[in-house]
C-alpha cells in the first residue's frame, strides 16, 4: 500500500504546478488546463483519504466534482471558441475588455 504522506506530496505538487500555470500563463485554454489539473490534485486527496479511513464517502466526491469540472471545461471552451471568432485570439490580455 503506498503511504498517505507520498500521495499527498504528489497531490500538493500537482496543485503547485497547476497554480503557477494560472498564475504565469497568458493564454486561456492553458489557464484552463491549469485548473483542471488543480482540480485534480483535490480529488486525488479526496480518494486518498478516503482510502486511509476506509469509507467511500471521498470517492463519490471525487466523482461528482469530476462531473462538474467536465461541466466547466464545457461551458469555458465555448465561451473561448465565441472569443476567439470574435477577437481571433485566445489571449487573456487581449480579452480582457468583453462588452466591445
């Protein structure tokens, strides 16, 4: 069995991956794939504490918010498919200013 400490370093490099891609990054589908991977990073917490105490109740967590997040990236990549018809870009600089 892989310890809980291992896993949790794993977890917490991934979300410091993915909060310096939203933070350093410019365009948005990569800002977009940074936060999924932070979300990711949750839900391997959730389903590595759930493991260690042995109840299911972190797992079907784990589900419902992959469900959620597939939901968001549906909802953002149409909103930057209409942007970038629009602007021809999908630089967040270049996008900040949405009602013109």
């Amino acid at each position: 069995m892989i310890p809980l400490e291992f896993v949790l370093i794993i977890s917490s490099v991934l979300f410091v991956i993915g909060a310096a891609g939203v933070i350093l990054k410019k365009n948005a589908i990569v800002i977009l794939m940074s936060i999924e991977i932070m979300l990711n990073a949750a839900n391997i917490n959730l389903v590595a504490f759930s493991s260690y105490f042995g109840d299911a109740t972190g797992q079907g967590f784990a589900l419902f918010a992959i469900g959620i997040a597939a939901a968001e990236v549906t909802i953002a990549l149409a909103i930057l498919l209409n942007l970038n018809k629009l602007r021809k870009t999908v630089d967040v600089d270049d996008i900040s200013l949405l009602r013109w």
